[in-house]
C-alpha cells in the first residue's frame, strides 16, 4: 500500500514540472509526512471556460464516492488496486472518467526484518524499520490516482464545504529495486503518458494500459528514522538517511 509521502515542492514548481496552472487559492506548505485525510494536491483534466486545461487542485486524501451516504468511507478508501481499480464499484466511475495524478517527492514504506535476532517491540514482534522511497534524478512522483467530488447533504448547498474533492492512489506490485521492502508501491505514469491518462475522454480500457510499473533502477531508497511513524512529526529531518537496525 501507500500511506505516507513526502510533497514538499510549492505549486509554483510543481506548475513548471508538470505544465499545468494551479486553480485554488489554497497553497499548502511543504508537508514531509503526507498521512490519508490530509489535504494534498493534485494533477487534473478539466474544462475551464470552455477550454480543456491541466490544473493543479487541492483535495482530500481518501476518496468519498459520489454515492456514498457519509463521508466515513473515504479513510478507508486511501488506496485502489490496479488490478482491480476498473470493477470495483467504489473507483469503476472514477477510473473510467476522473483520473488523476498525485504529486510526491517520495514515498516511505516500512521493512519487516526476518532476521531472528531482529530487535522487537513489546508485542514480541520485529520493528518495522521505514525506508524514504524516491526518484533517483530528484523529479517529482506521478502517483496515478482517481479523484470524486462528493455532496455533503448536512452543509447548505450554497456553503463552500458543501461539496469535498478526495483522491485515492492507485498501487501495484513492487518492482524488484524496492520489493524487497515490502511488496506493493505507488502506481506511477510516465510523463509521455500523462495526458492520455488525465484524458477523460480516453475511456477505462486506454486507461488500464497506461498502468505500468516504473522500471527498475529509477528509484532509491534508504532506511530514516522511526519518527515518520508518527504523524505529529513532521519536517525534513524525516528524510535523512539512519543507519538500518
């Protein structure tokens, strides 16, 4: 799975790096421990004034479906399976019309050691030691994601809140040059393939083709610090290497 980046980058450059204009007024400051239910930002295709354009949109992470009664189901919907992202209900109509990307320096994910003589925590079980996944030319990740904008029934229709932009990030299994961490990654498009991806005209069957592993080699990983593990710390210390245990 994905649950934890890093996005540290301002809209300003994620412009540049991925040719698109913002189109909120919200700019996040830089976030080095992105956890779900955070706002994030995100890569789309939408009509503005009549002229396709790709924006930068701030949203929520975990995605609400629009037929969802509460907003409750979108903490459990932090993740979607490529391979199974174009049946299932809760992302079959995202997929198929609201892709998106989700911009990331990197991603963080957490070994388990099966060595017997690992150090363990109190459960008896061995510590999970967190390794700082990311693009070895220092470019930014285009997690492939789908994103729905959800109606809250209890806010006024007229209420800026009454309508919420969530995403999910799709994964895949892991490539060899990281599974050995663990066995699923982040879904990531290629930058030739990003309009068709973000295309909502390029129906869902295009759009599974597009989903292909990154190839081995592009990404580094090193161990950090078990701070990541806690969502209240947050900075770029998070992202220096430690020596593993």
């Amino acid at each position: 799975m994905c649950g934890r980046y890093a996005a540290a980058k301002d809209t300003a450059a994620l412009a540049v790096e991925f040719e698109a204009v913002s189109a909120s007024d919200v700019d996040l400051p830089p976030d080095y421990n992105v956890a779900p239910t955070k706002r994030v930002r995100l890569v789309v295709d939408r009509d503005l004034e009549g002229v396709r354009s790709r924006t930068i949109e701030v949203g929520r992470w975990g995605l609400i479906p629009s037929w969802a009664k509460d907003p409750s189901m979108g903490s459990r919907l932090i993740n979607a399976r490529a391979e199974t992202v174009a049946t299932k209900p809760a992302f079959r109509g995202a997929f198929a019309r609201r892709r998106c990307l989700v911009p990331a320096d990197g991603y963080y994910e957490w070994y388990t050691p099966t060595d017997p003589a690992a150090p363990v925590g109190r459960a008896g079980r061995p510590l999970k030691q967190p390794f700082y996944i990311h693009p070895s030319d220092g470019s930014s990740l285009a997690m492939a994601g789908l994103y729905e904008w959800w109606r809250d029934p209890q806010v006024a229709e007229a209420d800026p809140e009454a309508w919420r932009l969530t995403c999910t990030i799709i994964t895949t299994d892991a490539t060899d040059d990281v599974g050995r961490i663990h066995d699923r990654m982040p879904m990531t498009i290629d930058h030739s393939q990003w309009s068709a991806w973000l295309d909502p005209t390029v129906g869902a069957d295009a759009a599974a083709a597009l989903l292909v592993p990154a190839a081995t080699g592009r990404l580094d990983a090193y161990p950090v610090s078990t701070r990541v593990n806690s969502v209240r710390n947050n900075g770029p210390e998070l992202l220096e290497p430690v020596a593993a245990d």
